[in-house]
C-alpha cells in the first residue's frame, strides 16, 4: 500500500510508530527510494527520515494488512 507522510517521523513519534508495528505478527517493511527498512526497527524507522509529503510503501507480509493500514491512518501520521 502506498501513504503519504503527514507528520515528521522522529523520536516520540517514531517509537509510537514502532511500538504500534510490533503490535502485529506480520512482517511489516517500509520502502522509500532504495530503503527497505523493518517498521519494528526504531534505528530503522529513524535511518529513513520521514518527512511531510514523502511518499512510502508498506508492504505487510502476512493476514493483518487492512489492520495494518488503518492502524497507520488512525496514527495521524500517513494518509492515503
């Protein structure tokens, strides 16, 4: 699925961010440009810069992908 950033994603709301991921069984990954990183991973989240307006895929491997995306929209910080 691809979202928009609405919010910078750095400390606190990076750590919500990966706390909420990790709620899930799934492998969740975010690609932005050539990064592929782990949405559980806080260095990783971090290491992507997420800044308003940036484009990201989320692509989750496993049954919860519509609970992964409305978490992410519920969040405040993507929209569709």
């Amino acid at each position: 699925m691809k979202l928009t950033v609405q919010k910078p994603i750095f400390a606190e709301s990076a750590s919500q961010f990966v706390n909420r991921m990790s709620e899930f069984s799934d492998t969740i990954l975010v690609k932005k440009d050539q990064w592929v990183v782990d949405a559980k991973s806080l260095l990783g989240v971090l290491a992507v810069s997420l800044q308003p307006g940036h484009e990201v895929t989320i692509d989750v491997q496993g049954d919860h992908g519509m609970e992964v995306k409305q978490a992410l929209l519920d969040s405040g910080l993507f929209q569709e």
